[in-house]
C-alpha cells in the first residue's frame, strides 16, 4: 500500500502545478496592479479636479465657508467611488460588498448618531451662516477664528496659536457669538476715581484721551458717563466706537493712556477700604 501512494507521489506533474501557480500569480499580480493603478490615479484626479471646483467657486465669489464643504464632500464621495472600484478590480464582487454594506447601514447609522448629527449640523452651519472661515467667534465654550468648516467639525484657532477641533453639532447646540459679523464693535470700559476728585476734571482728561487717539470713530460719538457711586470710588463708563480689527489695541492702549495721564493730572484710582470702629469694653 505504501508503495502504491509513493509511486503516485512520484507520478505527480510538478511542471503543471508551477504552471498552474505561475498562472494564477500573474493573473492576481495584474489585478493588484490594476486596482493600484484605479487608486493612484483616481485619486490624482480627484485632486485636480477639487481644485477646479475651488477655483471655479472662488471666481464666482462664493463664501469660502461653502467652498470649502463642498470640496471636503465631493472628495470624499469620490473617494469612496474609486476604492470601491478598486476592489472590483481585485476580484471582488462588489455587488455584493454594496449589499451587505447597504444593510449594515442601518446599525451603523444607529452607531454613528453623533457623527450623523454633526454633519447635519455642518450643513446648517454651511446654509445658515451663523459664521465663515476668517470670523473670529465663541461657541461651545471656545474661542478662536474660523480656519475650516469641515463636514463634521470647525477648526478653530485660539489667540495663543492653538487649533482645536469642535464638533459641529456641539456649536449649533450652544449660543455663538461673532465678533466679526459687524464691521465695528464698542470698547467698553468703567474707570473708577476717588470721592475727592474734580469730575469735570476727570470728564475732560477723558474727552482729551479719545480726542488724541485716532482709531476711535466718530460716529457713534463716544460715551462718557458716570454709571455708579460704588463704595469706593465714582465709576465713569467710557463707551468708544471702533473698527472691529482695532478692538483689542484700543483697550490695552487706552487703558495704559488713562493711568499715565491721570498719574500726571492727579486724579487717583480708589483702592477698596473699610472704616474699622473698636470699642472699649469695661470690665467687672
């Protein structure tokens, strides 16, 4: 029995098994090569292509914000197309693979609630324009200027050159504020000056520091008013207009301007104080 298997080892046409082998490796080397070749160039015409599309809504002056959702989208539903033609060419059904990707949905949907939020906010970001790329805003507990509105997240970046990502569905779900919907915006700051001082004075030096400084607009005319006659001090509020670009410059510049200017005038800054009464007790 033994020599019969031996005999039949030995009968065994190698030469059509490396063949045989020879064949299929070349056949499954060309569909790698081909699905390789499907991937490198559809994505490299996807490339060229999301820059037509970019440059064709750059020239007809749409908002940045939409070009760059819709980029983001057409890329990604491209990308999707050219894998999955890619896998065909390996060998897959794909027929198939949609299918079972098809049902799948469903419980991936379920899965993916949060993400499947974000985009829906992403698109009511993208139509509503609460905000566009450049605005700098506050929303989610975050502030920054808008880099990218991308199909799940905004990129912000903070004053401190830090880029954080925040979902969108937590932006449309919490209160944004934009400081750069309007052109202008209204510094407001309070000075505090002793019981003892000459207000008209005080009024004056106030009116002459918003007179000097250049960036403050004219229209709406300033606001100088006192506001309250706190425990230690009589509070002016000072209420200057400017471009919203100067906004931050003009508090800290004005802010320094009114202490050297009041150092020389002679105006003091109260510090907070408490009259303190002790009593002597007799004793038995």
């Amino acid at each position: 029995m033994n020599d019969e298997i031996l005999a039949d080892a030995m009968a065994f046409d190698w030469t059509t098994l490396m063949e045989l082998l020879q064949e299929k490796g070349v056949e499954f080397g060309v569909k790698v090569a081909t699905a390789l070749a499907i991937y490198l160039i559809g994505k490299y015409l996807v490339k060229i292509l999301i820059r037509g599309i970019g440059a064709l809504m750059q020239k007809q002056g749409i908002d940045k914000t939409l070009e760059r959702f819709v980029c983001n989208l057409v890329r990604i539903s491209l990308m999707v197309v050219i894998i999955i033609a890619a896998i065909d060419a390996l060998g897959v059904k794909t027929t198939s693979f949609i299918a079972i990707f098809g049902a799948a949905g469903l419980a991936v949907g379920l899965a993916l609630q949060g993400s499947l939020s974000n985009f829906a906010s992403g698109v009511l970001i993208v139509l509503f324009r609460p905000y566009r790329v450049g605005d700098f805003i506050e929303a989610a507990g975050i502030a920054g200027s808008v880099e990218e509105v991308q199909i799940l997240t905004t990129i912000l970046k903070t004053g401190d050159n830090k880029q954080i990502i925040v979902p969108n569905s937590q932006i449309m779900d919490s209160i944004i504020t934009n400081y750069s919907a309007n052109d202008t915006r209204r510094v407001d700051m309070t000075i505090g000056v002793s019981y003892d001082d000459d207000l008209d004075k005080v009024r004056k030096t106030l009116e002459e520091l918003i007179g000097a400084e250049d960036r403050i607009l004219p229209e709406p005319a300033p606001l100088i008013a006192i506001s309250a006659l706190a425990d230690s001090s009589v509070n002016f509020v000072v209420r200057p207009w400017v471009n919203s670009g100067d906004y931050w410059g003009v508090m800290f510049d004005m802010t320094e301007a009114i202490k050297k200017r009041f150092d020389q005038e002679g105006i003091s800054f109260p510090f907070p104080q408490q009259d303190v009464h002790l009593y002597k007790q007799d004793s038995d």
